[in-house]
C-alpha cells in the first residue's frame, strides 16, 4: 500500500513482509533512480529514503513512523553534505 502523508512524502506500507523484502526494495528503488539519473541529466531525481521494519509492526505503527522519518532525513542531510563536497548527484 502506498499513501502520500504529507507534501512530497509518501508511506510504503509492506503487510507481511520480511526485514530482507523491504532492504531489497530500497535497493530496487534506489538503483532505478540511479539508473534513470545516469541515462540523463537534466533532470535528475533526488529521493531521500527511510525504512523501519518490526515482525508485528501492527501496535508500534507511530514507532515505527519515527524510525523511518529518521533515516529518511538522516539520507536528505547526507545527500546535502555530499553534494557540497561532490557537486551535485
């Protein structure tokens, strides 16, 4: 299940999914965007990612929201770091 939360950030909800399933997904995505940038450059993709994954999540859904919120700006503010010390993506 996808949702938009809020402006430009999304929730991917994976029911009954094992903590490989979702770090394989990041991968996918990450390697799409990735893909997609090197094949052209006048418009690049920047995407900022978070996971978090718990066994039975369904009671820790607002921990779980926090963890992935985290990691997801903790990858915005080491994008930002990069490309002032890289130039941009």
């Amino acid at each position: 299940m996808v949702a938009r939360i809020s402006g430009d950030e999304f929730v991917l909800l994976m029911i009954d999914a094992t903590e490989s399933a979702v770090d394989d997904l990041i991968i996918q995505i990450t390697s799409t965007i990735d893909d997609y940038n090197n094949r052209q450059n006048e418009r690049p993709i920047q995407l900022s990612l978070g996971s978090a994954y718990h066994s039975h999540s369904l009671r820790q859904m607002t921990q779980l929201f926090a963890q992935a919120d985290a990691q997801m700006y903790a990858d915005k503010s080491e994008r930002k770091r990069a490309e002032r010390s890289f130039g941009a993506y």
